[in-house]
C-alpha cells in the first residue's frame, strides 16, 4: 500500500525542519490574499453588469416601466 505521510514529511523532523506551514513568507501570503481580493472584486463588478443587464431587458419586454 501507499504510505499515509509523504516521504519529505516523515524525514522533515530529523533534518531540523518544521512539517507544519509555519515558515510561509508574508510576501507570497500577501501576494496571494491581493490576488484573490481582484478576482472577487471581477467577480462582483461582472456580477452587477449581468444583474442590470437582464433588468434591463426585463424592462424592456415590459414597455419600459
């Protein structure tokens, strides 16, 4: 069978390294909330654009109320 941890995982602790994520670096984590905060902030403003959009069609099917 395949083992349950990773080899790097179960070698990690002997060589003096640290298996939990404790030494991510604040740049990339940082990197990576901005980029998630653009791709949501696309997500709202196409969101808007289609939910204006279809009430404008809907109003036009209306007569323009």
């Amino acid at each position: 069978m395949y083992p349950l941890v990773s080899p790097a995982a179960s070698v990690a602790p002997l060589v003096g390294g640290s298996v939990f994520p404790g030494d991510v670096s604040p740049t990339l984590v940082g990197i990576i909330v901005v980029l998630l905060l653009i791709v949501f902030g696309l997500f709202l403003f196409v969101r808007r654009i289609l939910l204006s959009f279809t009430e404008g069609l809907r109003k036009g099917r209306e007569g323009g109320k």
